[in-house]
C-alpha cells in the first residue's frame, strides 16, 4: 500500500528539509513575540527561497486547507505574525536578492525578504536613496514594511511606504501569482491593485517582490537637538521650518523630558545634549539632494531667531556622522527603554497636526483622573501628526495590575483621538493587538467592505487568519 506522503514532507520535497522547521529552539526567532504578549504554536515554519516555491507551497497549503502566517523580520508590535496550532508560519527572510537597480528610473527591484537596512546601503552604493527609514531597519524586512504601510522617521518628507511601491509581485492563497511589478509613475489602467497589499498584513496574499521607488542621495544635512518648553511650542517650530524649508524638511520628532530620562537611566554613558531640562525636545532634520548653502547654518539660523521670541529654548546642531547618530539613538531607543522601567501600555495614535495639544491636553487630563500616578511617555512623530502615546506603570504599582488595566486605558485614550478626528493604528497596523478596537471604531459599512474584499480575494481565509478583521463563520 502506497504511504500518504504527510505535507510538511512534501513542503520539505519544495524547500529542503532543512528549511521546514519544526524544531521547538530552531523555531524560536520565529515564535517569540518581542512584547511577550502572545504566543506562536504553529506546526512548522516555512522558509523558501524563490517566488517559484511560494507557488507551490501556497498550491499544496490549499490543497490541505492549511493556513499561513506571512512572517518577514518579526519586528512588528501588533501580534501580526502570531500563528495558532496547525498553521505554517511562511518566513520570507531567505528572499534577499536585490533584482536589478535603474538608478536613471530611480526604482529598485527587490525580493520581499532584503532587510530594510541593506536595501538603504545598496541603495547609497549606486548614488541612490531609499527613504523609509525605523528603528527596527536592521532586522525588518522590506515584505513587512510593505505589509505594514510602515512609516518610520521620514515620512514627513517621503510618505508611508505605500508612497515609495510603484510595483508588486504578490502569490495568492491558491498559489496564483499576480505579476504587477511595473516601474511606472503613471498607470490608470483600471482598479490600481498593489494598494490592496499595501497595509494588508498578510490577510491577502504573500508579496514575494516589489519595485520602489529611490530618490537622489543627500549631500547636504543639519540635525538639531531644540529644548521646548511645550507641544505648543514644537508645532510652531515645525510651522516655520515649513515656511523656510519646506523642501528639506525631513523628519521632527517629539522626545519628553520623561523619555529622555528613561533613556539616559538605561544608558547612562548617553549624554543630555543640551545641559540645561526642558520638558519636551524637538529632533529636527534637514536633508538636500542639491548642492548649495550649509543647512546647519541657516538651521542655526532659524533656531536663533525662534529662541529670540521665546519658542526655542536652546538647541544644538551635530557637526558631524557621530555627533548626529548620537542624537537619533536618543529618539531610537526610547521603547526598549520604557521596557525597563515596568510595564507600559501602548498606543499608536495620529490626529490632525493642528490638534495635538487640546488632544494632548485631554488625554493627560483623562489618564491622570482613570489612573493617579500614571507617568505619560507620548513620543514620536510628531511632524506626521503620530504620536506613541504610552503609558508607564506608576511607581509602586504593581506591573500585573497595571497591564490587566489595557483595556480600560486603552479605552480613555482611543475615545479621545477619535473625539479628535484621529486614528487609533496611525503605523504599526492592527494584527491581533487592535482588531477589538478596529471593530469598535469603524463604520459598519467599511467594515464590510473589509470583510468583502477579504474574501472574494481569500475566499477559504487561509491567509493570516484573526487578524485584522474577522470572516464571518462559514
Ligand atoms: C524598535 C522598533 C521600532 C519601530 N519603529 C517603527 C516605526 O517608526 N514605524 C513603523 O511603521 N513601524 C515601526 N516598528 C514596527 C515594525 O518594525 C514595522 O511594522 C515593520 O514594517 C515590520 O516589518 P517586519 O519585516 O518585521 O514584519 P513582520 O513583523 O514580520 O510582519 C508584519 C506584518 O506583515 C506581514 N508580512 C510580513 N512579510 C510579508 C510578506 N512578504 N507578504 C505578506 N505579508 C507579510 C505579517 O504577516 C504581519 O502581518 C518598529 C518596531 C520596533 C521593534
């Protein structure tokens, strides 16, 4: 009698068995959750190495009604790549070719699995820049920014990544492939399909490769340090470096003396910028592809005249590479140190520019009377109207009392961005972590539409199944 060949044999036959991990510590980076809020069972975890064979492992999973977690660097923060008893974890990391660069189209054809970081390098070898730009570029893969609609530090400047896609190559549930790697700038011809993908979270197909755009290199750059007095103060900051610099204005993002501190309590080697405390700082930057004058002078400039009428406090400029990557690793690690001191309950929130302080202002208000003592660590991009508006334990409290309040603080701050006209997800996607609040925020008829697309393009819900929005029972 012939034996049934089990599939996670036939998906060894596809990727070699070494690449179908079932092994419990092999299978670690891919089943750990950074915040430790969920936990991955998946019966093994996948890694092919071409488009081909995401064919064919979408082909049998199909066949088997087996479902699939897309998985790219596993930086997300949402529980996005959280795979259940049963499912296959598809991790795309060994697809890490760059195709081909044009550096006279500025575009880069890439395979899903390059890390973010590799691509900026590859990118800066041909005198190209590839903009998108997070703290987790070192390890997040171009497939999961893409997936995410990430933002990161430049979007001021460049947009999400859904600004930077010119074309997909996306492997569908039953193993189809639609091939819409196009490196146009215009192209009406019909429903324009890749932003399907865009910010899908793995819910609608497997990208295996993308076109992007580049942009020339910088060869001028100022980036200073401003002290603050108040929200109010970084908005009018960032009014008039619009005015000025409309066209170099790259990133401003907002650091509380509270994140600062925690930053430096973590590393303490990690030196303030600026001697004296002020209770909010603004990093700013400038970036310019043209020659011309030195921008640090006229940011220099610029903040001089902003402290002449009391919005800046001080600043200072970097002079150089080192100076300047000091300053952004201030920003950078603001998360890893708010892990350090206790719990932290997490939002990632955006409303219009114009109302971040009374948001701000209610929200302090809102948080302090649900919770005495609750320190409030809200930092970020402030130039994208997004904040990380994060709460720390308070001192003494105890850290399992505090997380079980999620909801409950989830609740105060969400009702106010949205009394506010904002989002509750502005950039790191819904995954499992927010699609209670998803459901609970959105109009019924766009939850529909969600729920439509998602099956008439997966219609058996093999894909990243829970999250994001839930199918209706079949
Ligand atoms: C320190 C730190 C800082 C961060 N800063 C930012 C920031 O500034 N801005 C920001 O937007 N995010 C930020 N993030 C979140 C995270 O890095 C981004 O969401 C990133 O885009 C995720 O990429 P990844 O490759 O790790 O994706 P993963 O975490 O592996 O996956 C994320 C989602 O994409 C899906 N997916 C992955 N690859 C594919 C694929 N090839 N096809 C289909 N679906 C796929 C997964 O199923 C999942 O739904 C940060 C994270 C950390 C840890």
């Amino acid at each position: 009698v012939p034996q049934i060949e089990s599939l996670l044999g036939r998906l060894a036959r596809v990727v070699g068995p070494t690449n179908v991990i079932t092994d419990p510590d092999l299978a670690k980076p891919y089943v750990i959750e950074r915040r430790g809020r969920y936990t991955s069972l998946p019966q093994a975890i996948i890694r092919p190495a071409s488009t081909a064979q995401v064919v064919e492992i979408m082909m049998l999973c199909h066949q088997a009604g087996v479902r699939i977690v897309p998985q790219g660097g596993n930086t997300g923060l949402t529980g996005a790549t959280v795979a259940a008893p049963g499912e296959i974890i598809m991790q795309l990391g060994r697809m890490n070719r760059i195709r081909s660069l044009d550096a006279r189209n500025f575009s880069v054809e890439v395979e899903a699995g390059v890390v973010l970081a590799d691509l900026q390098r590859a990118a800066a070898e041909q005198g190209c820049h590839f903009p998108l730009s997070l703290a987790a570029e070192g390890s997040c893969q171009i497939g999961g920014n893409i997936s995410t609609n990430a933002g990161g530090v430049s979007v001021l400047h460049y947009g999400n990544a859904r600004e930077l896609v010119l074309g997909l190559e996306v492997v569908l549930s039953d193993g189809r492939v639609w091939n819409g790697m196009r490196k146009l700038r215009k192209n009406n011809t019909g429903y324009d399909l890749k932003h399907l993908f865009i910010g899908a979270e793995g819910t609608l197909g497997i990208i295996t490769a993308a076109m992007l755009r580049l942009f020339p290199a910088h060869v001028r750059q100022a980036t200073a340090w401003v002290g603050l007095s108040n929200v109010d103060d970084a908005l009018r900051l960032l009014a008039k470096l619009e005015d000025r610099y409309s066209g170099e204005l790259t990133a401003l993002e907002l650091v509380p003396r509270v994140a600062l501190d925690m930053v430096r309590g973590r590393w303490p080697d990690l030196i303030d910028p600026i001697a004296a405390i002020y209770p909010y700082y603004a990093l700013v930057e400038l970036t310019s592809p043209a020659p011309g004058a030195d921008l640090r002078d006229g940011l220099g400039d610029l903040l001089a005249e902003m402290a002449e009428d009391g919005c800046v406090r001080d600043g200072v400029l970097a002079h150089n590479a080192e100076q300047t990557k000091t300053l952004w690793s201030l920003r950078e690690r603001i998360s890893e140190a708010q892990g350090y001191f206790g719990g932290s309950i997490k939002h990632d929130i955006s409303v219009p520019r114009s109302r971040i302080p009374a948001f701000m202002r209610a929200a302090a208000d809102a948080v302090g009377r649900a919770m005495p003592g609750v320190v409030i660590v809200a930092f970020g991009h402030l130039g994208d109207g997004n904040l990380h508006y994060n709460l720390s334990q308070p001192v003494g409290m105890d850290r399992a009392d505090f997380l079980n309040r999620w909801e409950e603080m989830n609740r105060v701050v969400h009702d106010l961005v949205v009394l506010h006209g904002g989002s509750i997800a502005a950039e790191h996607g819904i995954g499992l972590a927010r699609r209670d609040e998803l459901a609970r925020y959105t109009a019924s008829v766009e939850l529909d539409m969600m729920r439509a697309l998602r099956s008439a393009v997966d219609p058996d819900g093999l894909l990243n199944p829970g999250k994001v929005i839930d199918l209706p029972s079949r």
